[in-house]
C-alpha cells in the first residue's frame, strides 16, 4: 500500500509517499513559505533534491503542486494518481477524544476543528491539509494520527495540574504531551533492540530537536512526559523556555508592559538556547560561539543539559529505574556533545556512557559502555513510518 504522509504547518507542507510493506521512501518534498510571495517547493530524493520557486497562495495550492510532482516531472513517484492508496495526516491536538489514529470522516473534520482551541497554531494548518486532500484527491481514504494520542495511558496524578479542577472540567486544561509518535517509534525500537518485549521494557525517550520533550515508557504504555497543555512545557528548547516559575508570566508582563500575545510570544520564539545565547536557536551556531568563548553561549549550553539531566532522574524515580535511555531527534541524534553533558555524571544512577561509541555516528545503536546497568542508545526517529503504518492499518481495516 503506497500512503501519502502529509504535515502540514502554518506557513508549510511536507510530504513524504511510502511503501508501507517494503517501507521504501518513493518519493519526500516540502512546501514552504506557503501564504507569501516567496514561497517554494523542495523535492526529490538522496542527491537528486530539486528547488522550484513558485507562488503558493495557500495550502490548497500547494497540495495541488505536491500531486503534480508526484505523478508527473522530474521527481514523479508513480504513474497515476490511483496508485496513491491511503493519505496519513500529522495531526498535533487529539485531546480526550483519541486515544488512537482515526480515520477521517465529517465527524473526525469536526472534532479535529473543535480541538483548535487546544492546539491554535496546530491544528488548523492540519485542517488545510485534509480540506486540500479531500478535493484534490477525492474518495482517496485519509487517517489521522495525533501527537497526543500516545499519552492518553498517563493516569490523572501525571496528567493533572494542582490548579482549581474546574478548570479542567470547563476547558480542558490537563497534560497532553506532544511528539508522541516520536516516541511510541523510539521507545518501540527501543524494546526491540535491547531485546525485551516492550510490554516488559522501561524506557526514557528523550526527543531534542528545535522542540524537546522527554518521556517515561513503561511496560508499553507512556506514564510521564514534560510537555503539558502545550508544547512549551518541560525542557529548555530552541526558543522555547520550557518549564519556569509561573509567577514570572505575570510579573514580566507588568515590568515589561506585555499583554498576553507578547508574553506568549517571548517564552515561544525568544527563549531558550536563543534567548540566553543570544546567538542562535540552532545548537551547532551556539556550540560554535562557546568554542569561541561567548561565555552566554556556554550557559545555554549547561543549562540545556542541566534540564534534561533533571527529566532523567525524575523518570527513574517515576519507574523505579530503566532498562534503556533512547536519544533522538537533530540534537539527540547528532550532538555528542550534548549527549555526554546530560548524562555525566550519572554513573552512580547506573548510567554509564562509552566515550568511543557515543562520538561515533550511524543509525540506530548502543552508546552506553557494556556493563552499563542502563543502556543509552542512539535511535533516529520516524515519525513518517509511523504514521504510514497507523494509515495502512485503519484502512486495511476498512476494507474487511
Ligand atoms: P530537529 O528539530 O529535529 O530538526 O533538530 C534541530 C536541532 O538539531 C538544531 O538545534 C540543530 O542545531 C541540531 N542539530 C542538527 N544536526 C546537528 C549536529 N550535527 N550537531 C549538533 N546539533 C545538530
């Protein structure tokens, strides 16, 4: 079954079609810019990436960009468009309401809009993106898979916040968690190379690309994770702060004369590794000036770190130990660096990490030293697989 992976972001569309059987990549592109006069199509696998500038009004046009390079052009991936079998949705925001993948239908369409309210900037695009399949792709199956959904297993003491209840009753306001399926992938993976049934498994998956987010994986079902109602929960990211004394929103928004948009917008887009370097959101820019001996640089560094050393040591204390400690995403995957900071020190805690091994880089793989009580592995997540293999689930389903 060929399936079409779509993400679609505010001002983006990414794409990704897939064999699920044989998990070949057929064909990988994204739209970016998408809304402004600049905006462009980048496609095409391995060394053949092809750039084509062109004007994109809105996701719909987009969409109809993507199905042309699909079946025709220089990067065409099948001959017609009925060779696409199945389209898979990234959908952040599921809420209570999906525990799973669902497939989409008028109800799914309402639901996913009336959860907009949870994920603002999320959501929606994810909206654009089905509306602009439906009508360039008609009667094709669609299913949508939720950051959220892997988080639903969490019991009320991790997903409730000490604040008056009704606030959850009236608004919803509880513990969400995103990248999800990040790391249901990760800590499956996981499962399967430490070679414990994951039903068995204690892992900690730590995700640290632009956006970070921890989480504690126990007997297959996730009990803890540090992003909350929204993805700015948890680690120190990017330029987003994570977690910080509450008190402070105010208190800055009164010494900075801040309403609720800018406040939001100073802990979303000007924190973090940017905020304190005031060098870059990127780590290798940031890593780079600390090199050069921009003390800031080096702070954003320690403490990025320090915060995810601290998830470390709560999920232990969550599962009472860990079989394994996965790292993914651009940071997790690339940095070795960063990996070594976050867990010196922690031998005592039974994590020992191979200098040699942890400086080498590859694929999926063992970094920790051979006696280490807990193994640290290095594992690229593929959050496109996933949601390709949700897709060829449910549909098959449909079609018994
Ligand atoms: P992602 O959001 O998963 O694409 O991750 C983006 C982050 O990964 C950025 O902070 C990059 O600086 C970081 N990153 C990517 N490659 C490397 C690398 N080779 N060394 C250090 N950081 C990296």
């Amino acid at each position: 079954m060929n399936v079409l992976v779509i993400n679609a972001g505010s001002s983006s569309l990414k794409y990704q079609l897939m064999n699920v059987e044989t998990q070949e990549i057929l064909a990988i592109g994204i739209c970016e810019k998408v809304g402004s006069g600049d905006s462009f199509h980048k496609y095409g696998l391995g060394d053949a990436e092809r750039l084509d500038e062109t004007p994109l009004k809105d996701h719909d046009e987009a969409m109809a960009l993507v199905i042309e390079a699909l079946v025709d052009g220089p990067a065409k991936a099948v001959g017609s468009l009925s060779e696409i079998d199945a389209v898979g949705h990234r959908v952040v925001q599921g809420g209570q309401h999906y525990p799973v993948s669902t497939v989409i239908d008028e109800e799914a369409i309402e639901k996913i809009t009336e959860l907009s309210v949870l994920a603002p900037l999320h959501n929606p695009p994810a909206l654009m993106g089905i509306h602009a399949c439906r009508k360039h792709m008609p009667g094709v199956p669609m299913v949508a898979v939720f950051d959220t959904s892997f988080f639903q297993t969490l019991e009320p003491k991790a997903y409730m916040y000490p604040l008056p209840y009704e606030l959850y009753e009236k608004h919803g306001v509880r513990k969400y968690g995103m990248h999800g399926t990040s790391h249901r992938y990760v800590s499956e993976r996981a499962a399967d190379v430490l070679g414990i049934p994951y039903g068995k498994a204690r892992v900690i998956t730590l995700h640290l690309g632009n956006g970070c987010s921890a989480s504690a994986v126990k007997e297959g079902i996730a009990v803890d994770t540090s992003m909350g109602l929204t993805p700015l929960d948890g680690l120190m990211m990017g330029t987003r702060c994570g977690a910080i004394d509450p008190a402070i929103v105010p208190f800055v928004m009164e010494c900075e004369g801040l309403d609720t948009n800018g406040v939001n917008n100073l802990m979303n887009k000007k924190s973090g590794l940017l905020g304190i370097s005031g060098v870059s959101n990127d780590l290798r820019s940031v890593q780079e000036a600390a090199e050069a001996g921009n003390g800031r640089a080096a702070l954003a560094i320690d403490m990025y770190a320090k915060a995810v050393k601290k998830y470390v040591g709560i999920y232990l204390a969550v599962m009472g130990g860990a079989d394994g400690i996965v790292f993914t995403a651009g940071i997790g995957e690339n940095s070795a660096m960063m990996r070594e900071k976050i867990l010196e020190g922690l031998e005592g805690l039974g994590i020992v990490l191979d200098a040699g091994k942890n400086a080498l880089r590859g694929g999926e793989r063992f970094i920790s030293a051979d006696d280490s009580p807990v193994k640290v592995m290095v594992i690229p997540t593929n959050e496109e697989y996933m949601i390709a293999r949700d897709t060829f689930d449910l549909v098959s389903a449909l079609s018994k």
